[in-house]
C-alpha cells in the first residue's frame, strides 16, 4: 500500500517538475543561442579584428577558463548552502556584465578583465544548470533530460554560430560588439526564465542521503571513483572542448584557410549532427555501460583527428579541405552525443544529495581547468606552425581517453555504470518511491 502511494504522489511530483525542467531547458538554449555567437569568433575578434595577435587570443582564452579556479571552489556550497537558483541568478549578471564588456574593450589588458567576469558568470552558471536538472528529474529520467539539455544547447549555439558567421565582419568592429551585445541579453533572459523557476526536492536514492563524512572539495577527493572519473573528464575536456572552440578553430583559419562563414557552417554541423542522433543515441546508452559510451566517443573521434590531418594535407584544394573541416566538427558531435547521456547523470549517481552541488561544481572545475589548458596548448601550436605534432598529440590523448574509460568500470557499482539487471534497477526505482512518499 505505502508503494502505491508513493507511485501515487512520485507522479503528481513528476508532473509538477514539468514546468520547471521545461524552464531550466529553455533558458540553457537561450544562453546557448547567444554563446553560438560569439564563442567560435572571439579568437578572431581578439587576433584579427582588434589586430593582437594569436598570442593575446590564447591569453584571453586561458582567462576565461582559469576564471573557474577563482569561482567553482566556493559555487559548489553556495548551491549546496542557499539552492541553485540564488547562484545562477548571480552568475548569469556577472556573465552579461563581462560579455558586454568584451565586446566594447579594445586593449589587451581590458579584453583580460572582461575575459575573466565573463569566463566567472558562465562557469557559475554551469554547476547551478546541472543540479537544477538533477533536481528537476528522477533517476529513470535524468539521462534523458541531460541528453535533452544537451541537444537543445548544441541546436541554440548552432543557430547562433550560423547567424553569427553571416554577420560577423573582420573590416567592422561594430558588428562583433553587437554579436557581444546580444550575448549579454541572453544572460538576462537565462536569468528572467530560469533563474526564478522554483525547483522540486532532489530525487535521489535513500543511500544517498546519508549526512554522515567529510564535506566539500575534501568530499569529493576521498571519492575515489569521483576523482578517476574527473581525472577521465579533464582529458576528455583537454582533448575535444578543450580544442573545439580554441585549438581546431585556429587550425582552420590559420592553417587550413578556412574563412569565418565557413567555420560557421561546420559548427552548424556539428550542432546539426548532435540534433539528430541525440535521442537516438540515449536509446543506445541505455542499454549499455556509461563507460563503453566514453570509450566509443574517443574512438569517433579519433576519426575526427584523421579528417583534420586530411584537411592540412589539402589545404591547397579548397572545396575538398572545407569537406574536411566540416567532417571535423560532424565527427565531434557523433562523440558528443554518446558522452551527453553518461557524465551528468554518473557524476549524479555518485554525488551524495547534501553534496550534489559541490559534485557538480567540482566537476566543472575539472572541465574549465582542461578548457584552460587546452586552448592554451592548441591555439600556441598551432600557431607556431606545427600542427602536424598539435595533431599527433591530439590523437594520442584520445586513445588515453579510451584505456582511462576501460579503467574507471571497474571501481564503478552496477547502477553507476549503468550496468545493473533491469530487475536491479526497479527495485532502485522503487526504494526512490518510496523515500519520496
């Protein structure tokens, strides 16, 4: 009878966590949308049009994901301490506050302060983002709403990177002040839709709601499946987000020529490919371990690294090396799309429910320390001319990629690896109902 009941009131919650999922999704394409303007041409706004170099493009690269050393540690437990949303609220105005800024500085040393607001608000955000999620879906659901979030961000910065490739002119400063300009809306509009959404009590497992151990960063470090998982994270980071918006942009443009529209229409095609094979791959995942579905993403895009070899090679043959570079991104999003259903809901599994937001922020920390490495190393290697030795290292780091996934399942349960019987995972399911009742 208390199941039934359960059952009862688990889908009346449900239902109610409609409206705020739907917020919180809406918002990510928002912000998402304003991102895919400006984010694939900040190192031609910073090299081209405000004439300083590739070497103040890697700089104001590295500020804004080094800005997540300065915030993550203490986002974590203001999530934890005051709910996600005060701190999305305050990452989403500091992030408007910096991308205005950025589109309006003209020097070096202004390009870096805003750099680091902007880089500050948008690494805030992310952690806030995810437990809002978690906390808006159940453990049956929450692949999926990861997946979705994931597809609607690639489809809003697709639509935006096409848009923005069309208007965007090397000759005319002003029209990358308004792409800045117009990012910085949608930062408020993250913060008018989903910053005020009320958020539902996390569904989580009664294991997890243990109130005993450590707390904060020193949680997360006693986890060991945690930190291999982050370790695994960090390299996937280094390896394609990492080079995606930084490292391959300045191997297309500088290397292979290609020109900003062009570049445009490739990360169009990423975002298209993420938008068709999403749902279809939360399918394929669900019925196989998280860590296959890392595994198989390094191996796609392994192929991604031999199609940008292929578009050095013939740089000289343009309409064959733009093939390559547009295969490029479509390859990165095939991997994207296995890792989308896997790592937010496994750190999840992982984080106990007084420590979700600090998992989280921990685990966004890990990604802008690796997307602040990574466009340090790609973008200086590339242009220093050696990118055939920028492609090998690329290409080694994914294979690492693969051996790291095989070596993380096994200090991984059944249920976080997405390894269980089904009879395992409904009794899981029904132990959720009925801590909810």
């Amino acid at each position: 009878m208390c199941t039934v009941i359960g059952t009862v009131k688990q889908q009346r919650r449900q239902r109610g966590a409609g409206g705020p999922l739907r917020r919180v999704q809406i918002g990510n394409a928002l912000s998402a949308f304003g991102g895919g303007f400006t984010m694939p041409y900040m190192f031609v706004y910073v090299d081209q049009v405000r004439g300083l170099g590739s070497l103040a493009a890697g700089m104001v690269f590295t500020v804004f994901a080094l800005a997540a050393l300065a915030v993550l540690p203490i986002t974590g437990r203001g999530i934890d301490r005051y709910g996600p949303r005060p701190v999305l609220l305050a990452g989403a105005g500091v992030a408007a506050v910096g991308a205005f800024a950025f589109g309006h500085a003209t020097g070096t040393p202004a390009l870096l302060v805003s750099s680091f607001l902007f880089g500050a608000g948008v690494t805030t955000c992310q952690p806030a983002l995810a437990t809002m999620i978690v906390r808006s879906s159940t453990a049956a659901t929450r692949s999926h709403a990861f997946a979705l979030q994931f597809t609607l961000v690639n489809l809003g910065m697709g639509i935006g990177a096409l848009v923005g490739g069309q208007i965007v002119n090397v000759d005319d400063p002003a029209s990358l002040t308004r792409l800045f300009t117009i990012e910085a809306a949608t930062f408020l509009g993250l913060a008018l839709i989903t910053g005020t959404t009320r958020m539902p009590r996390a569904q989580l497992s009664a294991v997890q709601e243990n109130k005993g151990g450590p707390t904060g960063l020193r949680a997360l470090l006693a986890d060991k499946a945690m930190v291999r998982l982050s370790i695994l994270a960090g390299l996937i980071f280094f390896t394609c987000y990492g080079q995606f918006e930084s490292g391959v942009a300045a191997f297309a443009t500088d290397t292979v020529g290609t020109a900003p529209s062009t570049l445009g229409l490739a990360i169009g095609a990423n975002a298209l490919t993420i938008v068709i094979l999403q749902m279809f791959m939360v399918r394929i995942t669900a019925r196989r371990r998280r860590t296959t579905a890392m595994a198989a993403a390094a191996v796609v895009w392994l192929g991604a690294w031999a199609m940008a070899l292929v578009a050095g090679l013939i740089r000289t043959e343009t309409m064959a090396a733009t093939v390559a570079v547009v295969s490029v991104y479509a390859l990165f999003g095939v991997g994207e799309s296995l890792l989308a259903p896997t790592m937010g809901p496994m750190v999840a599994d992982l984080a106990p429910s007084r420590l979700l937001g600090t998992y989280n922020a921990g685990y966004a920390l890990v990604k802008q320390i690796a997307v602040a490495v990574g466009p340090a190393v790609g973008v200086l290697m590339v242009g220093s001319g050696t990118w055939p030795l920028y492609l090998a290292a690329m290409a080694g780091s994914t294979l690492l990629i693969v051996w790291l996934a095989l070596r993380l399942r096994t200090h991984l349960t059944p249920e976080q690896d997405n390894a269980a019987p089904a009879v395992v995972r409904t009794a899981v399911e029904v132990r959720e109902l009925q801590t909810a009742a």
